[in-house]
C-alpha cells in the first residue's frame, strides 16, 4: 500500500479529489485501489513537558539547566486516536509520501510521526503550493526522496527542542528570583521588548520647539514654495538662528526646475503578516481574527492559496493563469466591470522571489460570497481586489523639483500632479497627502525669480505613535532595523533574504498572532481603544531580564547554527546544547543581580472597573491555575470566572473577554440549542444585583 500523509485535512481531501476517480471514504482515511490518504491535524506530536518528567519537576535554581538530548516526543494531548491510526497504516504501508507543507515545520511535522513509529521503507515528498487539482498533479509528477529534505525538519526540530530549553530555564529562574510568575520566550521577549521601548519614547517624550522656514517666490507669473532643510537632517531650534536664514533669502535669483514622470505600482499581493495589519487597521480585526478567518476561507470555502505564507510574490504560471483566476473572483465579489489588464506583467510575477510558499490569492472557485461572515467576507474581498490591483495600470504623475543653497542647508520645493489615478481610480486611497502643501507644478525651466515674502513657523516635535496589533506585527516581520549591532542586523537580514515578505524578522507568519494573544492574555500587553500597552509587570520584566535573551540576537545567532543543522555539518542537539550553556553561564552571572519584584506588580493586572462599586477588577489564579476576576473591593463581591456557566454550556472568559464585557461590550461565544446544534453568538454581561448573568446579543452569522 501507498500511504500518503497530509499536514492538514483540507490538502488531504484536495489531493483525493486530484488523484483519485472512484475513491472510497472510511474513518476520515480516502482509499483508492492499493493508495490511501490520511491527514493530521498540525502537529501530531509535542516535546515532553517537564513537568511530567520526574526528574525536572522539583529542580531546584542549583539543578538547572533542564534538557534532554533528543528530546522525548508524545502524542500531544487530544490527537490520540487520530495519531495511532496513522501508525496502524504506516506499518501496512510500502510506501510513505510525505505531504506535509513545503517548509521546515511541514517537513518535521510527518518525519517526526515517521520515527515515532518507527517506519523503515521508502518515504517520497511531495511539494503542494496550490490545493487545485491541476497543481496537485503536478506535484506528484515530480516526486522527491524524503532524504533529501530531511535536514530541514532536523533544523526545525532543533529550534523547537531549543525554544522549550530556552522558555522553561529562564522562566524558572526569573519566577524564582522575581518571586512572581514569570515566562519568557525567544520571540516573546523581545516582540515585548518593542512595546515597553516604545511606550517609554512616547512617555519620557519632551517636545520641543523648532522653527519651519518657508520662502515664497514669484517664479513665471506661479508662486513657488520653498522649504529649508539642514544639510546635516536636524532641526532649527534657535529663533535668532531662523531669523539669520530667512534674513538671507535673495530678493531676486535664478531658479532651476525639473519635472520627471514618476509611476506608482499597484502594492504586491498580500502574505498574512501584511493582510493582518491592513485587516487591522482598516476593520479593527486583531491579528487572530484574520488568521481565522483566511484559515476558513482555506478550509471551508477552498476560496484562497495557503494563507500562513510570508511571501508576496508568485510564479510566472501564476500570470498565465490570472485571467481565469481574476475573472472568477472578481465575479464572486460582484466588480466583474474593472477593466483589468491581463497582458499587464506585474513585479509581482516572478519565480527568483517564491520560496516555499507563494503570495495569498484567490483560487479559481465560484463561491457565494453571502454565506459568509461579514469578517470572512471583507478579508476575501481584500485578498481579490489586491490580486486584481495586479492587473490595473499604476499611478502616474508629474513630480517638480528645484533648490538653491544657503547657509548650511539648502531650501527645498517639491510638487506633485497626478496625470492618471491608475489602479487607485478604482480602490480605496489611505494615502495620506498633505492638502496645506499642495502646489502648481512649474514647467522645466530657469526662471528669474523675485522673493514675495518669507515666514518662520514655530512648531513642536511629536512622539512615537503607539503600538497596534497591525503596526506590532509589522515590525517583528522587520526588527532588524531596531538593531543596533552591525553584524547581528546583517544575519537577521540574510536570514530573509528568499523570503520577499520579510526583512529581518523575528517568529513566523503562523506564530506571531499568537505570541501577541498570549502577551495581552498573561497581563504583559493589555489593550486600549484599538492600542496595545505594556503592563508595570512587563517593565520590571524588562528592566530585570539579562540584556543577552531579551534581544533579537539569539533568533540570529541560532539561525547560523540552524543553517549548518541543514547543512548536515551540526547536530540537531548542538542548538539546545548551547542554550544550556548559555543558562549555566548565566546563573553564575547576570541572574545574580536579580531582585524581587515590588507589591506594585504582580499577576492581579487592572482589567476594568467594578460594574458595582466602581473599584478596579482584577485579574488572580485560582488554586486549579484557572483565572478569575474579582472586584479589588474584597466587600463588593463582584467577579467574573474563567469558566461562566450559561445554562448546560459553559462560556470560556479569557482576560480580553472580560475587559470587553467589563466595558459594556460583547464576547463570542460556542452555545448549543436544545436540540444540542451548536452555534455562534455575541454575550453580553448583565448584573441581576450581585449577580452577572450573559445574555445573547446578536450572532455572527446575522442569521
């Protein structure tokens, strides 16, 4: 027997339906003469926690470094059956194909289920993009033998035993010597890192006061704007100084203009990093709701491409499809009438740029978009007009320039007209233009110039703009230029460089989501309006933990030894080996300094006020380890629960839902009718006296 094993269902189910005429379904495994395909579910296996390892679980400060060489794997804990019914097969099996996504995690999640049940015949891989029949085809047509990728899902594997030895030694320590509950994490950190920076320039910002020079001339019968710029990039801060330069201005001189045609291309397609900041912004998803929503749009509706891609490019088959691609899906969302261009060859095709996975766009598939949610709707909408944007002529305009020197900087015009709004005749433009410094563009030339008057504009400087969950993940997908240090900037660059959508990154297009929920839900991040803030908890964290785990650097330093792990010239082990000598070194060093943290922070972070009494509700532990969220008025009585019963079902309240309910505001929620249907509502809370009560408000569906 055949066995293929698929990473996920939908591509299980996509590769029957490609391969297979007359298949038979039989306990979620599709059969066809002597080949069968079975799926995972993501990861079937997880490294052993060592909590369950006896000789981890009472380890004192001194016993430390925990870690273990090849580190033990067990079925992770509710993929049991599934897990065995795969080994039942691959001991039938004459053959395996490996189907896992065509990247390091992919590879890994099937090699590792390989060698846990210990499978010694011949293993093939199979390189899935696309989930259409035709792509699927293609695949199998070019199959590879599994060893020859087998380094990539050690490297993975490696980072994996890594990132666990790195998270429960330093959390161990610093919970130990903070005398309060504390995690870290390789891509945590460091994303927490960013917003503690940033909210310490916002509030330690002094304004300061800097003068606007302007100088208007007469320039062929049009007035010319001129602003000065210093040569050195600072501003002019001294009054007198602003007056000695406008003092200057020549009362009559020879101006030289120049105009130049510029073009505006169409943005590239989206990968989910991107699509999760504009959703962001322009909807106010946060970063999980988009993953969910293009993960049902993968699953559900067969609706786009893979959607955890990095990647905005595609291949040069890609633009010899689009014409059918484009014109089904612009037919689905109802603008059939855009005049897209199909000839038009978009930056965007070109097979250099695609690595293992390729840009977001849509499949060709009619779909009924009204089925949809509102939220599944607009993020495919989004995705298809992206797509087509491809295809649409860009932006044309005519950009004039002149300047002349004086004093140790030079005044400076600039003016733009568009000539053609191209694709942005057609699409929403959130590009912001400065309306007060919109002027005529002069026509090429050197024109005596006469000076109309010069003015001094008193101005301040602003601080950063806070973090959103959009701009948050934007800049892990682009940290180095935060970087300080020369060579590890340089090593997180090389790191991306075949990944077009990233620029130095730190985590993945498939974990930063969840590493900002698991910020916001452990009290380190909380959120307010559509901003993100650190915590007190997440200061002192920041302030305490070792400079060396609490940067970028180590996703960079471990990214050299991963490559050599591909390579074949390391082990698999070497990577978590020097973590732990990283962690010894360390508690003979810098985790020496550590101090307590004060009464002032602990885990009983603010999450709202008390509907009752006004006072602040906290958040707190219960001995189970489950949250609950009690008014810090000890007399009120006030609280909310992690678990809330609503008749027979039971409503999860994570921190975010209780500040939204605490705020008058909804939650979503998995109920069941009394016919024991589930479905989807809004909740809302409801005090009956000391009492809350959810009741429904509304449904997603809108059904």
């Amino acid at each position: 027997m055949r066995l293929i094993i698929a990473e996920k269902p939908e591509l299980g189910r996509a590769i029957a339906d490609a391969l297979f005429t007359h298949p038979e379904t039989h306990d979620s495994v599709i059969t066809e003469s002597d080949t069968s395909v079975i799926w995972c579910f993501g990861h079937m296996l997880s490294l052993k926690d060592p909590k369950d390892i006896e000789e981890d679980r009472n380890r004192t400060l001194e016993q430390l470094p925990i870690y273990h060489r090849d580190w033990e794997k067990v079925i992770s804990s509710g993929k049991e059956k599934r897990t065995r019914q795969i080994g039942s097969l691959m001991k039938k099996a004459d053959e395996i194909i490996n189907a896992g996504d065509p990247d390091d995690e992919g590879q890994l999640l099937i090699d590792e289920l390989i060698k846990y049940f210990n499978y010694r015949g011949p293993v093939k891989r199979v390189l899935i993009n696309d989930n259409l029949p035709d792509k699927i085809r293609q695949a199998f047509a070019g199959l590879r033998d599994n060893r020859d990728f087998e380094s990539l899902g050690k490297s993975a594997n490696a980072r994996a035993m890594a990132d666990l030895c790195f998270g429960v030694n330093h959390s161990r320590i610093l919970s130990a010597t903070m005398k309060a509950s504390m995690s870290v994490g390789r891509v945590m950190t460091p994303t927490l890192g960013l917003v503690v920076a940033r909210d310490y320039a916002i509030e330690n910002h002094v304004k300061q006061k800097y003068y606007d020079i302007e100088a208007v001339y007469n320039t062929g019968g049009q007035e010319a704007v001129f602003t000065f710029k210093k040569d050195d990039g600072s501003y002019v801060m001294d009054s007198q100084e602003a007056d000695e330069i406008a003092s200057a201005l020549p009362e009559s001189t020879d101006l030289s203009f120049t105009n130049a045609v510029k073009t505006s291309a169409p943005p590239l397609p989206y990968n989910q990093t991107k699509l999760q900041a504009d959703m962001n912004k322009m909807y106010g998803y946060s970063l999980d709701e988009t993953l969910e929503a293009t993960q049902t749009l993968r699953d559900k509706y067969k609706a786009i491409t893979y959607n955890r891609s990095d990647c905005q490019y595609l291949a040069e088959e890609h633009f010899k499809e689009a014409p059918e691609v484009v014109a089904t899906a612009l037919s689905n969302i109802g603008r059939s009438d855009l005049p897209v261009e199909y000839d038009r060859h978009s930056r965007c095709f070109n097979d250099k740029n695609v690595s293992a996975h390729h840009a977001i766009i849509p499949q060709n598939k009619h779909i009924d978009i009204s089925s949809m949610s509102e939220r599944e709707r607009n993020v495919y909408i989004s995705i298809v007009e992206r797509y087509a944007m491809q295809f649409l002529p860009p932006e044309t305009r005519i950009e004039s320039k002149s300047s002349f020197k004086l004093k140790d900087g030079s005044f400076r015009y600039s003016a733009s007209e568009v000539q053609d709004e191209g694709y942005k005749r057609y699409f929403r433009n959130d590009d912001k233009e400065l309306v007060s410094k919109k002027q005529a563009v002069i026509p090429s030339g050197t024109y005596n110039s006469s000076l109309i008057s010069s003015r001094k504009a008193e101005k301040y400087t602003n601080p950063p703009k806070r973090y959103t969950q959009g701009t948050l993940v934007e800049d892990m997908s682009s940290i180095a230029k935060y970087v300080t240090d020369p060579e590890i900037k340089a090593i997180l660059k090389k790191k991306d460089e075949e990944k077009k959508g990233e620029n130095g990154s730190i985590g993945t297009t498939a974990t930063r989501a969840s590493i900002v929920k698991k910020l916001l839900e452990r009290g380190y991040l909380r959120e307010e309006r559509k901003h993100i803030v650190s915590t007190d908890k997440a200061r002192q964290l920041c302030k305490q933990i070792p400079d060396r785990i609490s940067k970028p650097d180590v996703t960079a330093r471990w990214w050299l030894i991963q490559e050599e792990i591909k390579e074949g010239r390391r082990n698999q082990n070497d990577l978590m080996m020097e973590v732990a000598d990283e962690v010894r070194e360390m508690l003979s060093n810098e985790y020496k300094n550590i101090r307590p943290i004060g009464t002032a922070i602990s885990a009983d972070d603010i999450i709202g006020r008390c509907p009752i009494c006004g006072k602040d509700v906290v958040r707190r532990k219960m001995k189970n380890g489950k949250s609950f969220y009690p008014c810090s008025n000890k007399d009120c009585g006030f609280a909310l629960f992690e678990d809330m019963k609503r008749f027979d079902d039971t409503v999860h309240i994570t921190p975010t839902s209780a500040k939204r309910l605490l705020k008058g505001g909804k939650m979503k929620a998995k109920l069941h009718n009394r016919q024991g249907r589930e479905y989807e509502a809004y909740l809302k809370m409801k005090m009956n006296g000391k009492y809350v009560n959810l009741e429904i408000d509304g449904f997603p569906d809108k059904k």
